[in-house]
C-alpha cells in the first residue's frame, strides 16, 4: 500500500521576510531587514522583531498545550553569556552520537569517528571503551543507552550493531544492513524493541530477545533515499523516520504493515554538513525539524529562510517556525530538555538555546 501523503500548502504559519521593495534580492542584502519578521496564522498578519515573536503566536488556532510550551521558547545566545566549556573530552575525530548515563548524570556515552564507543565523565575521563575498531576504515556513527535493561547499541558505517552490557561485556555482533547504520534507538517503554536507520535506504525493526542475524528483524521499512534518523515518540506508540532528501514518515508502531503519514519537508544530504534529524517534544506529540531549503522542492520559495519547524504529529499540520536573523545557519540537530520548555539547536560549531525562562525575562 502507497504511504498517506500530506499536502505541501499546509504551511500555517508561515516566518516570511518583506522587503521593501519589490526588487528580488540576495540573502545578504535580507539580511539587515531580517529582524521584522511576520507571522501569518489564521486571520492575522502582523510584525514582530525577535523579542516579541512569541506573544504573537499566542493568538494562532493551535491546541493550548502546543500552544503554552512553543510560543514561550526565546532565542539566548551563548555568546552574550558566561556559559561552562569542557574542553578535549569527546573522542578523537569527530563525535557521532552523545547520551548522558542515565544511571550517573555525571557522565556520558559517545561514539566517534576515532572508532570507539566510550563512556566518559566531565572531567576528561575515559571510565571504559565499549567498541574499538583499531582501524581508520572502520568507526561508529550512533548509539543510545537503556537503562531499564542496562544495555548499550551502536552501529558502525560498515553495516554491523553492537549489543553490550553496561559493563561492557558484548552480546552480540552483527551485520544488520547493508552500508552505513546512521542512527540506533530503544523504544523508551519496550528496550527490547530496537529500530536501525541506515543509507541502504530502509529502517528495520528488531526484537532483542530474538536477534540472530541480518534476517531476523521483524519488520524492514523501506524508504526512497538513505535514511539519517528513526526516533521513537516518547510514548513509544509512534516511529518518526527522516531521509536525506525531502521526506519525513510517521510509522504507527502497533502496525508496521499500515502506510505511513508522510510530511513533506526540505532537509537534503550534503557532504560537509551535519546530517539533519527530526526528533519529538517530549510531552507533546510535536515534530521538530531544521530547514534546508531547496530550489527543486515544490513549494519554495525565494529567499526561504532556514528555519526550524514544528509540526503536528498527527496531522503533519506546520504549527510554528522558529527564526533568529542573527542566527541564519541551518540547523542540523534538534534536542528537547526532559521538561520540554528549552530547545537545544545544533548550527555548525554553535549551540543556540531556546528557553521559556529567557523568554519570560525579557
């Protein structure tokens, strides 16, 4: 059966910069006039600079729980404050995956380029190497951590997952996918159900009690393009996958056979830009997503701004779009608190915060 597909007008409300006149202009010469910004909803237009962008979302048609939780988030820029540094405490190469220890805050797995999967504390500590490939070829790209059943996944770019004891003893070894396993995740309410996201274009379900090869999953879902991400809603009930061109997918985890609700949204691969994921509010049934914007994607437009968007789980419905024309880099990696009032955005080598309590100090 053919995936439900989700018109691409369902853009409400919409962050658009007006010029003033009605010469077509570059991105550098918007730049200045970023700050007044419009958000258009459901019989309103109206400008805001970045201080105020939010009061206007309060009055959007949206459900009061979307509502109370995104409309208060305020853009702090780490630059302004005398924010902690840890510096040198992440694997050599470029790190891949983070997860903090959820039975010791103190700490945190990483996997790496260097070719380990590590826990570490902040005090630049390496407490034990759970994965070491001991070759440049061959390095890890993901992981996550339950601590329930005290287990830790990776997965390599050659294909293979790693099931580990937190003590470090391995479970298993074993090729699930063809190429590079992008992204690894435990459902946060079965950890004995695994999903696997790989560039051989499929995503595969896993159950842990029963894995004994590359033809033992229970279910493979297969995509158009390579797959970056597949993160499991907070509830465990829903599966959010991402590809590396124009398409995020919605999977119903009760029934893998049913098509899946499709969002059409721009976010293509590049070489030299981090991978870009979609992940879940934790409270809400809220998608959040960094824009790339693509010329050949229907519903462009010129001088689209590279936003981060937030979408109805259910519907696929465009909720908001957050913006900060100081802050006009794509956004490749999104991350909710637990609490779900301060966002965590990912721009090149920055860190933007978006938070409740900075909004309601301004």
């Amino acid at each position: 059966m053919a995936p439900r597909k989700r018109p691409e007008t369902q853009k409400t409300p919409e962050v658009v910069v007006r010029p003033k006149s009605r010469r077509s202009r570059s991105p550098r010469e918007l730049e200045p006039e970023a700050k007044k910004l419009c958000v258009k909803g459901p019989g309103s237009s109206r400008r805001f600079d970045s201080g105020c962008l939010w009061a206007g979302l309060a009055s959007l048609q949206v459900p009061p729980s979307y509502t109370s939780i995104v409309r208060a988030l305020h853009h702090h820029k780490l630059g302004k404050a005398a924010w902690p540094s840890l510096q040198q405490i992440g694997a050599g190469g470029s790190v891949t995956g983070l997860k903090f220890n959820p039975l010791d805050t103190n700490q945190f797995f990483t996997s790496s380029m260097e070719g380990t999967t590590r826990l570490q504390d902040f005090k630049g500590n390496t407490l034990r190497v759970f994965t070491s490939s001991d070759t440049c070829n061959i390095w890890f790209c993901s992981l996550d951590v339950s601590a329930r059943s005290r287990m830790v996944v990776t997965g390599d770019n050659v294909g293979h997952v790693i099931l580990l004891n937190m003590d470090g003893r391995e479970l298993w070894n074993l090729r699930m996918h063809k190429k590079k396993v992008t992204h690894v995740a435990l459902n946060p309410c079965c950890d004995w159900l695994l999903a696997t996201a790989s560039v051989d274009q499929t995503v595969k379900i896993w159950d842990l009690r029963q894995v004994k090869g590359k033809s033992s999953c229970l279910h493979s879902l297969l995509h158009s393009h390579p797959v970056n991400a597949a993160c499991f809603s907070p509830d465990g009930a829903q599966l959010l996958t991402t590809d590396q061109k124009s398409e995020l997918r919605v999977y119903s985890a009760s029934q893998w056979d049913c098509p899946p609700s499709l969002i059409p949204h721009p976010h293509r691969h590049f070489q030299h830009l981090t991978p870009i994921k979609a992940t879940w509010h934790p409270r809400y049934n809220l998608i959040v997503v960094g824009r790339y914007p693509d010329p050949n994607f229907k519903s462009c437009t010129p001088h689209e701004l590279r936003t981060i968007d937030v979408f109805d789980g259910s519907s696929g419905k465009m909720m908001y779009q957050l913006y900060d024309p100081e802050s006009s880099g794509i956004i490749s990696l999104n991350e909710f608190n637990p609490m779900g009032d301060t966002l965590a955005s990912v721009m090149g080598y920055h860190i933007l915060i978006w938070s409740q309590e900075a909004g309601m100090r301004k």
